[in-house]
C-alpha cells in the first residue's frame, strides 16, 4: 500500500476530470502535492522515467484559493510493492500561494502503466502487486476467478497476503496484460475455452 505523510487535506470536487487520485479510484477530485509525499519504506527502488509534453495551462486559476496563474513543476510519485519502491518525477501545476498541486490524468496513467509493466517484467509477486496488475488488467476478481477456475476467496487471499500468489496464475495475469497493450484477448479466449470446452468429433482435420 502507498503510505503517504499528509500534511493537509484539502480537496475540491470542482476539479476538473484531468485531475484523478494516484490511488487509481475514478474519483474525480484534486491530488496535492501532499499526498503524494510519500515515505519510502524499501532498501532498494527502481526509477523509472517518464516523458510528457508542456502543457501551457498557467492562465488556470486555482480551486483552492483563486490564484491565477499556475507554475509547471515536477513532483515524485511512487508505489511501493512488498520491499520495493517503484517512483518516477512526472510533471505538475502548482499555485504559488497555496501550494496546491495539480496534475494531468495522462500522466498519473502513464505512471501507472509504466509501474505495472515494471511489476510483471521483474515477476515482482506479492498479494498488492498482484491486486495493482489485475486492476490495470481491468478485470474483477470473481471474473478472474472463474477463468482461473478457483474460487474468489482464493483470489482475496492472494490478494490480502494470507496465502502465497500461485506462480501460474501470475504468468496468466501478465499474459493478459501482454494481451491488453496489444489490442487482443487471446489468453482470455484460451481460458473461456479451457473452462467449456466445445465437443469435438473423433476425427478433426485441420489445414
């Protein structure tokens, strides 16, 4: 899980839809800068860089305090997995007077993106890590365990770190992402396959 030093809460809902939390939930709200000061609790981090292009938005006023004109900065973020620390400086609008932090769904997605393929190129399993690539997947657990043909109890314990990630199901679940970045479903179509098969004659010629 992600610790973070909160040092304020303060938030709007009158945020527009660019601004989304680092946590990946859908709702729409401002991320400070705050929040995302996170503690670093790994003896070891993989840094990971990522690039966007400027965003000339400093005519934008703040929601907070009504200050026009905000600063492009850069801000760290990171997710931490187990004992590892996966960060990357992304780039951020701050107000000058309070201090408040703005930035783009893209690049918190991109960052997102970038720490899944890091998880799964590394096999760094564990039950968070596990949970973060499923999400990003962008199936349920109940779904994943039908396809897995287990139950969605065995999925939560996986996922709560109470039982060890099987191995192969990791494999699947990297499959699946493979599939995802690539426009397919194909390890998904084997699964549904393998849980109803269709009946075949006795003699199958194929080309």
């Amino acid at each position: 899980m992600l610790m973070c030093l909160l040092q304020s809460d303060r938030r709007s809902h009158a945020a527009s839809q660019r601004t989304r939390r680092i946590d990946g939930s859908s709702k729409v709200g401002i991320v400070t800068e705050t929040t995302l000061r996170c503690v670093a609790r790994s003896s070891k981090a993989s840094s990971l860089s990522l690039f966007s292009k400027e965003k000339p938005m400093a005519s934008e006023k703040c929601v907070i305090c009504g200050h026009v004109g905000l600063e492009k900065t850069t801000s760290d973020v990171s997710r931490t997995f187990n004992r590892t620390t996966v960060s990357a400086t992304i780039p951020m609008l701050q107000c000058p007077a309070c201090e408040e932090g703005y930035y783009e769904s893209a690049d918190l997605s991109a960052f997102e993106t970038a720490v899944t393929d890091e998880l799964v190129r590394t096999g760094n399993v564990s039950g968070a890590a596990f949970r973060f690539v499923r999400k990003s997947v962008g199936i349920t657990a109940q779904d994943f365990a039908a396809l897995l043909g287990v139950t969605p109890g065995t999925i939560s314990r996986w996922e709560q770190g109470h039982d060890d990630v099987d191995r192969a199901a990791w494999v699947v679940l990297g499959s699946m992402l493979h599939d995802k970045r690539a426009g397919r479903d194909d390890t998904r179509r084997t699964l549904e396959a393998a849980a109803h098969p269709t009946p075949m004659p006795t003699v199958v010629k194929v080309a």
